[in-house]
C-alpha cells in the first residue's frame, strides 16, 4: 500500500503544476479521492499519507466504510443517487456532488437536520446515457432547489463524455464555467465550486477553472 501514498503524492503534484501554468492558486483546488469499489484498507492507506477527502459513488458502500474508518474523514458523495437512499448518505456526506432533479432535492430538504451542500449536476455533454439536468433546465432547477431551506447549492458538477485525449474534454469544462458565470450573474446566487476532472482529465478541468477534481484510478489503481 506504500504504492497509494505515492500514487497521492504524484497526483498532488500534477495538481499544482496545472495550476500553476493556469495562474491559480493551489489552496483553492480540492481533491477528492474517488474510492469506490476499493476496500477500506486502500482508504486507510491514503488517509495514513494524510489524506482527509473521499469521494463514494453508491449509498451502501460509503455507509460501511464510514463505519470502519476514521471520523474525521470528509465524505463526498458523487454517485447516481436515488431518493430512497438519501437518508443512507446524508449524515455522513459532507457534500452531494450528483443532484441532478427538483424531487432529489425535496427528498434531502425534508430528511436533513442541518444545511446539506450540494452540487447540481449538469449533463454538459447532452449524451442520452448519462445523468445530470440539462443545460437549458439548470437555472430553472437552480432555482427551485436554492429556494429549499435546508439545502446550499455550492456550484455544478459534471462528467463530460469520455476522450483518450484530454483536450477533447476541455471545451465541456469551459462550458460548465461558463453556465455557472452565467447563472451567477442571473441568479445573483454565489456558486462557488466546479466539481469537473478525473484521471484521465484533471489538469485539463483545473486549466479550465475546476475547483474540485474526482481522481479514482491514478490514486488507487484499478478498480476491482
Ligand atoms: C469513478 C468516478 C470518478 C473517478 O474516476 P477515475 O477515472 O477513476 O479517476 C470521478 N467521478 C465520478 C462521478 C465517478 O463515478
């Protein structure tokens, strides 16, 4: 597992190499360490390299490791999301990336006990396989769910589709920058994160304003 603090620590460098070339400052991207259908040990080795941010993709999991690892871990949950899991994920996340429809919303407003923070996902790419709300719905739905008194939309989230060549991902990125200026500037709402980037493309979306990346397979290797 020494090969995970390693892998954590090249990933951490690539990071602020692309931002520096992109004159941004480093404090102000986060990386979340996508572990899912990795066991908790691989986990327990990036947190033991000093690693705090995790990313989980299905309810289940995320609840079981929770209970194995250590309490101070932020947990970010970044999967497809169905209401009926909702309660499963949210004491424990410390941010929703994948809200994606108002009834998702309404679901996590009336379990939460605090302020819940999320991200609308947005489909930028407009592929009919993937989830996210498209972009001509994102400031309706932005909106409706800032209106929730339980919820705080921190920004969008997307997974544009998939490229060999990083490049190709890049004016998806630059596209969800520019709704979120846009629905910034409309909405007069704050929005401040841009969850977009992983293994294959991370330095591209920080280049092109990522304030949070999802890298799993350059972390952990691949998954099992
Ligand atoms: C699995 C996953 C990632 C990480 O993907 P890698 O290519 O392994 O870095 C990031 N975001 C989401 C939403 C994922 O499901």
């Amino acid at each position: 597992m020494k090969e995970i603090a390693e892998n954590l620590k090249a990933v951490r460098e690539r990071i602020a190499t692309a931002a520096r070339k992109a004159g941004r400052n480093r404090a102000d991207i986060t990386l979340v360490a996508v572990s899912k259908m990795q066991g908790a040990e691989a986990v327990r080795s990036a947190y033991e390299a000093g690693h705090r941010v995790f990313g989980e993709n299905y309810a289940q999991e995320l609840e079981e490791k929770s209970r194995m690892l250590p309490g101070d871990i932020e947990w970010h949950f970044i999967g497809a999301l169905q209401s009926n899991k909702v309660k499963k994920v949210l004491y424990v996340s410390s941010m929703i990336h994948s809200v994606d429809r108002l009834s998702l919303a309404k679901e996590i407003d009336k379990r939460a006990e605090e302020s819940v923070r999320i991200l609308i996902e947005v489909n930028i790419g407009g592929e009919a396989t993937k989830s996210g709300s498209s972009e001509g719905e994102t400031m309706m739905l932005l909106e409706q769910i800032s209106s929730l008194p339980n919820i705080i939309v921190c920004g969008l989230m997307t997974m544009p589709p998939f490229f060999d060549d990083p490049d190709r991902a890049r004016p998806y990125f630059a596209k969800l920058r520019e709704l979120k200026n846009k629905l910034e500037k409309s909405t007069g709402l704050n929005l401040p994160h841009l969850s977009m980037g992983m293994t294959g493309d991370f330095e591209a979306a920080i280049e092109e304003g990522a304030t949070i990346v999802r890298v799993g397979t350059a972390i952990f290797g691949a998954r099992h």
